[in-house]
C-alpha cells in the first residue's frame, strides 16, 4: 500500500507539541522518528516526498511577506514553513488559507523536522542516508524549488533552502 498524504499527516500529528513550544526539537520529532522507522524504506523518502511537497506549497512571496524577519531570510523563511507543518494540518491549512497567520518571530522555527527521514532511515537501515542527484529527486519529486535530496545529510538541501531550529505556539490565531 502506497503512503498518502493523509499517512504523512498522521505522523506528523505525533509531533511532541509540548516540547516544540520549549524550543525542545530533538523531543518534539522523537515519536515521528520512532513511527517513521518502524515503516517500510519507500515510507520513510515517500514522507521526505510528501515534507518537500508541504514546504513547497507555502513557499511564495505571500507567505515570506507575512513571516516577520524569518521571511527575509531563506533559511529562516524555511523554517518557519517547517514550523507550520509541524503544528499539524489544521495549522498548516489555515496558514494556506490566510498567509496572516504565518508565524512572525524566530521562536517559531522547526529545522528538526528536515531530519526526520534521515534519522529514522539511519535508524532502521544501519546505514548512512546517501545523497540522489538532483536530476533523479527533481523527477521524483516534481518540486524543483524546493526539492530535498532523496536520503541527505540535514544540512545539505537542494536550491536556497537551508534547515529550521526553534518553535512556540502551534495554536491557531
């Protein structure tokens, strides 16, 4: 059975919102990982897939315009995005919905959650996440913007896209 969206959604939803909201992010991807793992090797690149997709749907002037400082930056403005999704869908609709709700401070960073396929498929296989070529992950994926490099290393993305840190409320305003 192929893993959708609604897969992807689910584990998110296993985000420790707790430990986000302490800036705790290595507490706050701990269950993801865990569940990650326990699936199938073409689970843990199709939830990478589905993260690229996510981030790459908020990715846009609109969104960057109401990011506060994080949206002058590409690192920042990465991982502010990673913070919506990591809120859970409803947070990360609404912010689709209405680019206001974007959050506006640094404290609403989440990098961890770029490394979430990587350590859980490190974890599973014993092996080292190795790097696709652009080329192959830009046909997989079919989001050259923002597209993650199959198994990479957290600190290597492809394009001007960098990792997220720090995080606070996930409640919706």
């Amino acid at each position: 059975m192929a893993f959708t969206e609604t897969d992807f959604w689910a584990l998110i939803e296993r985000v420790d919102r707790a430990a986000l909201a302490q800036c705790n992010e290595d507490k706050a991807i701990e269950l993801v990982v865990q569940a990650l793992q326990e699936r199938p090797e073409a689970d843990i690149f199709a939830f990478e897939e589905q993260l690229a997709k996510a981030l790459h749907n908020l990715d846009g002037r609109k969104y960057a315009d109401e990011a506060g400082d994080s949206g002058n930056s590409d690192d920042g403005f990465l991982y502010t995005r990673c913070y919506v999704v990591g809120c859970g869908k409803a947070r990360y609709d609404a912010v689709l919905a209405d680019p206001t709700l974007m959050p506006k401070t640094t404290d609403e960073w989440f990098e961890a959650l770029l490394g979430v396929a990587q350590e859980a498929y490190e974890s599973r296989e014993g092996k080292e996440w190795v790097l696709h070529s652009d080329s192959e992950l830009r046909d997989r994926q079919q989001q050259p913007s923002v597209v993650i490099r199959g198994p990479m290393r957290s600190s290597e993305l492809f394009g001007k896209v960098i990792l997220p840190t720090p995080l606070a409320d996930c409640s919706i305003s």
